[in-house]
C-alpha cells in the first residue's frame, strides 16, 4: 500500500519533489523534520516553520493584483502545497517511525493539524478564484494538465459555493475525518478471545502452541490479532475451532461500528448531494480513472464474466478434494475455506512455504532488490553510510540516473525495513520529500517488518514478504522517478487514487521469474542458489486460486460501492454483505460474520475499493508487453521507465496506460493470469528464464 496518501483523498491530493545534484547539502537537509534532532519540540518548530510558508506563498499568489500568470500564481500555489505536503509527510513519518511515544503523538497532533490547514486551502476561494484566472498554457501541457485538475479538485471540495455551504462542507469533512477515525480506532483495538482445550490446537505449528500458555483448567486463550488468528483459519484441524475463531474475528468490532459506519455515510452523502452528486459514489470516482460509478458497475461486470468460470473450477477441485477426505461433507463451510485451500496447496503442488525460507535471508534479499530495479529502471543506488536519519538501523541510499551522461542524481531512498517497538506494523512506502525541478529532489522511504535486523537473526524471509518487498520498492521507484517535474504536486504518488497501485502491482510480477531470484535467493548456510524446481513449486502453488481471489475482491468492490451508491437508510449493512457474498463466494455463508464492521477499506476507499481489481487489470497488461525471456535485459522496461513512471502526474492516468499499451488496458490478460494454474508449462520459473 501507499502510505499517508488517503489522509488527503477526497480534497487536494499532496505530494512529491527534486534538486539538481550540485545544490548544497545543506539545503536539501533543511527539509528534513528530523534533522534538528527527532524529538517533539523540533518537530512542531519545523512543522510550524511549514505551514507559516504555506501562509506566505498563498498570501503572495492572492496579493497580485495584474495579471495572474504560471510563474507569478501557478508557482506559489504549488510552493504551498510543497511546504504542506512536507508538513504532511514528515509529521506523518515521525508518527509512524518515532523512536518514542511522545514523538508519535506529537506526529499525530500535527498530522490532524495540517490536515485541517489543507481543508481551509482546499475552500479557499481567492486561492481558486486566483488558479482559475491564469490562462492556461497551451504550449505547456503539464502544467495546462495540473493547473485543470487543481480546479477540478478546488470544486470538488465545493469551493465555489456561499459561505454558509462551504461552512456546512467542512463540518461534513470534519465529522467524516473524525468518524473514521473512531472507526478505525474500534477495530484496533478490537481484539476477542476465544477458548480452546489442547487437542484442539492439532494441526497447528509447534512454536504456535509453544507461545501460548494453558490456564489453571487446561484451557489456552486465543485471540483475534493476526498471529493468533490467522494460523488456525489455516492449520486448526477442529472445525469448530475454526469457526469460533471466524466468528470472533468477523464480529471484532460489531456492533460498536454499525453506528459509525451509518454517520460516516450519512455525513458522505449529504457531502455529495451538496456538492451536486446523486450519489457519494459518483463524487468519489469523479476525479478518478474510473469516472463515474456507472462506469465502475460495467467493470466490475466485466470481471465477473471473466472470472465466474475459473473461480468455479478452482472450487469445484477443492471441494472434490475436501470430499475425497471428508466424505459427507455437501459444501464448505466459509470458515472451513482457508483451511480446505491449505491441505488441497499441500497435497496437490507439494510445496511447503517453510522450505524457500532459508533462500530469502533479508540482507541478500535487499540487495537483490535494488540490483533488478537498478538494471530494470537504469538507475544506480549508492549507499550513503552517514546520513542522518530518524533511527541508526535505517539504510539510505542515493539514486542516480544511469542513463544520463552526468548520471545525475534523481533522489534519496530511506530503508527501514525492521520492526521496532512502537513502530507502524504495517507495509508501506510513504514520500517525504516531494521533486521540483532544479530546486528539490526527491525523497522517499519503505517502513517495513520484515524479519532480520537483528545480530545473529538472518532474517529469513517468507515468499510473500519478498513480494511485499517488491510491491512496496515499486511504489518507491514511482515517487523518485515519476518526481522530477516542476510542480511539487505532480509526482508518481499525486496520479490518480485508482491508478497508484498498478506500478507496484506490476512490479510483484518480476518476483516469479527464475533469471531474477537466481541472482539472490541463495541459501543462507551453503550459498547454493534456490533450485529451478523449487521456484516451479512455489509458482505453480502461488497461481493457485486467482479466479476465486478476483471473485473476492469483486465481494469487497461491490459492497464498497452499494453501500455509496443509494440514500443510506436504505442500506442494509448485514443483507447486501450476506447477499454479495453468496453472489461471489462459494462456500457457505456463517451467520453471524459481521465482516463489514471491521473492513477499514471502507473509510480510506469509501466506494474506490475497486482500486486494487482495477491496477491488478492494468498490472498484468503492462507486464504483458516484457519479454519473458529477457526482462531485465530488453528494452520494455526502459519504455516503461519513460512512459509510465517518469511522467508522474503530468498526465492522466488514461493516458499513461494508453502511452505504454499503446491501446486501452484490456482484461485479456487478467485472463490469462488466471489461467495460468491450468496450463500445463505456463507460470513455470523454467519457462521464463
Ligand atoms: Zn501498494
């Protein structure tokens, strides 16, 4: 995932920057928030530093009283949104990385701050009413582009409405922000226990049962947290086990989240109907690639149709399979469906996730990483051993252009790659400091939690954190490369919300293919390179299921757009969840699973949910145009490099994928993709070296 980015969604869209390799040092470490030393009151010094040049630059823009022009308005409006989007990004790394507690908190004071600073400049008529004036440059189509989708964001936002709508508006975005929040907040801390006697922990590793302790009674405590969770939805033999568990963990945060969800709809629609929508779907997706909600309703039909099929082949061999073992079973129970899909991965592809682990111990693993992006992308990375950074064990690395003469720099890369206590648990790329052209260069970091890190810890890593890994560097290489513009806000990470994830999508592609993990995947004792048949294992077994994967995230898409796309009182919440599930879910529905109290998406997605469906499409066509044989080596990735990422934001995203493609992206190799488990030759590490 992206970090921070959807703190913004839904007013203006922040982000990215870039400098000239020969402009001082000094100056690029100004905008660093941790520079002055990362601790609370130096933070808020230089966030405050921030937003008073916000105030400054918008002050400058609205004060000019001739004619309004690209260098004397469009320059200032977006050195605004640069020392806001450093305010932004920077408040929010410390939240998330912060060495101590009163750092976070502090990030997270501020975060909250800024964001209500963007709201005021979001509704900020003299500012709009500034924009709007300059006449748009023809002969400049980036900018003419930028300047078009300012407007559009600013009356999105409702800018041009009285003083007392606009006064409504931001009561209603205010309310939405912190309703989410409380959302958001219900199933963090939402944690259930359940209880289990010893023999129904059979099937479940040794070092699982090994952490947990029996009571007095005999009994062990489990709870609703991932680690605990997610091992018996997989291994627990005990069906009923099994079930308890689903329960308590699709009920976390019900009923708590049924009020919340209805005001934040409540809240999202009067936004859209103010604003003159019928409906919060149709607003959401109208700055988006996707257009309209009706448009969405045709996709997503699309995938169906392109789906159903596969999805009810794959089931009906885990079905055959779960019968072959358990002879009266009629259907699987949904809450039996991990656990059936984990025997039937076993018995059918031989592969055990275990055994490719001593082939990915961490450091060789980043270092591989950066080598195929480098030899992907043609750019180099020189490590920097001293730069200051928020915490000792982050890595940082310089990038330069290895296909310029001057191999000039493009940027910075932050890695913190290891968990830390109080550090965010989850997976993200996040900018820090956005790329102006000649004056500012681009910065960005991974905040990871991977294994390793730790002296004498390999780290070793499962199959899917590499895939993270990659996930997550192509979002990186899409800030750095996507960031070397004029404009601040014109980066890889400022295209559209539904386009975001198709470079880091595509990316994970590049995980399969047995020429790249041989250069890496070695084994951490012996040094002997992952073998080709091991690699085919994993592959073959890593295909399995795409239909019913895609049927799912047609589940989540639909409910996240049913839910926006009528008046709310005639939402259901516990109906249209039952009724999309057994539209888009074979096994059998549990009742009680009130999944959609817990499903954060919707107050960062709203109805956009589509996003992933959608750059999942996108991903697979792009990676469609490599040359199998030789996807390093050919010249795509250079094409790719041009025009998919370098051009960041300076154009739609319709046009991106229509630049690369040269067509518009189509499912036909969706198609293929899932496929793959059922054609003999294809998906195999062999095929593709
Ligand atoms: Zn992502």
């Amino acid at each position: 995932m992206a970090a921070y980015r959807t703190l913004f969604r839904s007013t203006i869209i922040v982000h990215c920057c870039l400098i000239l390799a020969s402009v001082s040092v000094r100056a690029q470490d100004s905008l660093h928030a941790w520079a002055g030393g990362a601790d609370p009151a130096a933070l808020e010094t230089w966030v405050t530093a921030r937003l008073a040049a916000v105030k400054a630059d918008i002050d400058k823009m609205t004060a000019v009283t001739g004619e309004h022009t690209v260098a004397n308005t469009v320059r200032s409006y977006d050195d605004a949104l640069n020392e806001l989007s450093l305010a932004g990004n920077e408040a929010y790394l410390m939240y998330a990385v912060g060495d101590a507690a009163p750092l976070r908190d502090k990030g997270q004071a501020l975060v909250a701050k800024i964001s209500s600073v963007q709201t005021d400049l979001s509704l900020n008529q003299a500012v709009y009413k500034a924009l709007a004036a300059v006449p748009l440059p023809a002969d400049d189509p980036a900018t003419k582009h930028y300047v078009e989708r300012a407007l559009l964001e600013y009356r999105l936002a409702g800018v041009d409405k009285d003083d007392a709508t606009r006064a409504k508006l931001r009561q209603l975005q205010d309310k939405i922000t912190e309703q989410s929040l409380v959302f958001g907040r219900n199933v963090a801390d939402g944690k259930l226990e359940i209880s289990a006697t010893k023999s129904e922990l059979d099937g479940l590793p040794e070092d699982y049962i090994a952490r947990h302790k029996p009571k007095a009674d005999g009994t062990y405590t489990l709870n609703t947290d991932s680690p605990d969770s997610t091992p018996v939805m997989s291994f627990a033999m005990n069906a009923d086990l099994r079930k308890r568990m689903y329960i308590a963990y699709n009920t976390r945060a019900y009923p708590k989240n049924v009020a919340v969800l209805k005001s934040i709809l409540e809240a999202r629609q009067e936004l859209a109907t103010t604003l003159g929508y019928k409906t919060f779907a149709d607003f959401a997706m109208a700055d988006q690639m996707m257009g309209s909600a009706s448009n969405l309703k045709t996709f997503l039909k699309e995938v169906d149709d392109a789906s159903q099929g596969i999805a009810n082949k794959e089931y009906a061999l885990l079905l055959q399979y779960a019968q072959s073992r358990q002879p009266d079973l009629k259907n699987i129970l949904a809450s039996d469906s991990g656990y059936w899909a984990e025997q039937y991965r076993r018995a059918k592809y031989d592969f055990d996730a275990q055994s490719v682990r001593p082939y990915f111990p961490y450091m060789p693993v980043q270092e591989g990483i950066l080598t195929t992006a480098a030899h992907l992308f043609h750019v180099e990375f020189k490590a920097v051993p001293n730069a200051k950074t928020w915490d000792a064990s982050v890595s940082t690395y310089d990038v330069f252009d290895a296909v310029s003469s001057d191999h000039k720099k493009l940027g910075r890369i932050y890695l913190d790659m290891h968990p830390r206590e109080g550090k965010d648990k989850w997976f993200s790329s996040a900018p820090i400091i956005p790329g102006i052209r000649g004056r500012q260069l681009p910065e960005g970091a991974l905040i990871c939690n991977f294994p390793g890190g730790v002296t004498n810890d390999p780290g070793l890593m499962e199959y899917s954190d590499v895939v993270v890994f990659f996930h997550e560097f192509g979002h990186l290489m899409h800030h750095i490369l996507g960031s070397q513009g004029q404009w601040s806000n014109g980066g890889g990470f400022a295209v559209e919300g539904d386009f975001v994830e198709a470079p880091s999508q595509m990316l994970e592609e590049m995980f399969r293919d047995y020429g790249i993990l041989s250069t890496f995947a070695k084994d951490y004792k012996t040094g002997k390179v992952i073998p080709v048949a091991l690699v085919d294992k994993m592959n073959a077994a890593g295909a399995y299921g795409r239909g019913r994967w895609v049927q799912g995230q047609l589940l989540y898409s639909t409910y996240s757009l049913q839910i926006h796309d009528r008046a709310p009182s005639d939402v259901d919440f516990d109906a249209l969840w039952r009724e999309d599930f057994e539209r888009f879910s074979k096994p059998t529905f549990v009742d009680g699973n009130r999944g959609y109290a817990s499903f954060t998406h919707l107050t960062g997605y709203s109805s956009n949910y589509y996003t992933y469906m959608l750059d999942k499409v996108i991903a697979v066509d792009f990676f469609s145009k490599f040359d199998r044989t030789n996807l390093i080596g050919g010249p795509t990735a250079m094409r790719y490099r041009k025009t998919v990422l370098e051009p960041g934001a300076s154009k739609p995203a319709t046009q991106l994928v229509k630049d690369f493609l040269g067509r518009e992206q189509s499912l036909d190799s969706l198609k293929v993709w899932m496929n793959e488990e059922f054609q003999a030759g294809t998906g195999k590490a062999s095929a593709g070296r």
